[in-house]
C-alpha cells in the first residue's frame, strides 16, 4: 500500500504568521522543522496502520522546506519546483491514497491561519464548476482524476471542516484553534504529532477495510474561473491559450483536470 504525503506549511503545527512559512524570515528554520515533524508523524502512523510505501511531496513555496536529513527514513521527498504535479507530484507513480499534511483553508475563509489559494498576493478568488474552491479542492480534483482518494488532512479547524465538508469521511487531525487569520490556540508539537499519527494509522485502516472515502472524478466539461486582485494581473493571465477574459476574471474550460490544473498554474504564473 503506497500512500503520498501532500505537504503543505500554513497549517503546520505552531505556525500562525507569514514570517514563520518565509524562507527570508530568522524563525522559518523553527517551521520548517516543525512541517518535517508533523510529515514524519503521518508517516509513522501510516506504517503503523499497514502502509507499506510512503512518497512525501514539499508543496510550499520553491518545495525546499522539510529537512531530508531529519525525514523519516521509510519515505522518499519529492522536493523543488516546478514539478509537473506540483503539491501532488507523485500522484501518478501509482499511490492508493493521498495524506495533506500542513494545509490551509481557501481565500476568504474566516478564523482560518493564512488564509489563501495558491498565492495571495494575486489570487483573489477560484471556482472550479462555479463552485468556490481552494487548494484542499484544487489537489483533491488532481488526486480524483488519478482514481486516488484523499484520506487525511491536518492543519487548523478551518481546513479540517473544509475538507469535511468536500470529501465526506476525510480524517482530520485539527493542530490549531483559529480566532483570525493569524491568531490561534495551539496545541504543542508532542500532541498535535500524537493526534497526527493516530488519524493517519486509523485513515489507512479505513482504507485497507473499504470504508475510506471514495475518489470523485468532476464530470467533464470542467470549467474553472479565476479572479485575480488587480486587473493587469488578469490581463495577463488572459495570454493563456483557450482563456476568456471578463473583468477580473479568466474562465477556462477543459475536458481533463489534469489539464485545467496545469492552466491554473500556467495562468497564475502569468499574472
Ligand atoms: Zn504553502
């Protein structure tokens, strides 16, 4: 049983505040080891809970950010960027369930640590079939299409209840309270990373006995909108073949997610 480790910073244990997720800042090195703890412990439960290969993907930033000298030696570190799969490179190397570790809630959600899609200096908003959706939905639609479900996610209450909500019987391992965006009660690392590796341990039984969720791929034509904050920013973005341009915003529209994924990314890059 091979399971893929998404890795995400915002929703690490401890972390409330850019400065913390910021490679330029004095107290990312504290961070980025708190991210390789919080991975190793996903890890460590997924053993215990029958897995029998672990692939973990660096998904934030530039992907440089856990430590591999101190990673769990069972797993493999996809690390860097661009990868074709980017947050969930691997996803098509034959994984049977995909774990996100560290995530965050979608742009706009209130009590959410570091709020965000994708980028926030440029993302002001994304639909995906006109619904709202953030990189919980974004990497799930990609894992979808793979036929691959998403198990498991830990980060804030924010983040937990959003995947909740989009992937009924996710396991969620909630590390932090949020009252803003960046303000939180926190539990401490011994017992978020307790709390980590039990659910991950009990998101494999789940599915080993079939009873984890079941992947759902979007019905084809997938269209997905992106509002951009400043309107050159869409200008540019509109350059993307196939986009249409309205206000703010681009659509575009593909029969293949693995395809809208890589317009996402290539729009923003753009913008
Ligand atoms: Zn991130």
């Amino acid at each position: 049983m091979k399971i893929l480790i998404a890795a995400d910073m915002e929703g690490v244990t401890g972390v409330v505040h850019w400065d913390q997720v910021s490679s330029r800042h004095s107290e990312y090195e504290r961070f980025r080891r708190l991210m390789t703890q919080d991975v190793n412990a996903a890890i460590r439960g997924a053993y215990a809970g029958g897995a029998s290969e672990l692939l973990v993907t660096d998904g934030h930033g530039a992907g440089r950010n856990i430590l591999i000298e101190e990673l769990d030696e069972r797993a493999r570190l996809n690390s860097g960027t661009p990868a074709p799969y980017s947050m969930v490179q691997g996803i098509d190397s034959g994984v049977n369930a995909v774990m996100f570790i560290g995530y965050h809630a979608r742009v706009g959600t209130p009590h959410a640590i570091l709020e965000h899609t994708w980028s926030e200096t440029s993302v002001a908003n994304l639909f995906l079939q006109g619904e709202p959706c953030g990189e919980i939905g974004l990497n799930a639609a990609l894992c979808d299409f793979f036929n691959v479900p998403v198990i498991l996610i830990s980060g804030d209450q924010a983040a937990c209840s959003e995947a909740a909500e989009l992937i009924p019987g996710i396991e969620t391992a909630v590390v932090k309270r949020a009252s803003g965006r960046m303000a939180a009660e926190l539990l401490t690392p011994a017992l978020a990373h307790e709390k980590i590796a039990e659910k991950a341990a009990a998101a494999v039984r789940k599915l080993t006995s079939g009873a984890a969720p079941q992947p759902h791929r979007l019905a084809p034509p997938i269209h997905m909108e992106i509002e951009f904050v400043h309107s050159e920013m869409a200008d540019r973005a509109a350059l993307l073949p196939g986009a249409t341009r309205s206000g703010r915003r681009i659509a575009y529209t593909a029969n293949d997610m693995a395809a809208v994924y890589s317009a996402f990314r290539a729009a923003v890059n753009l913008a």
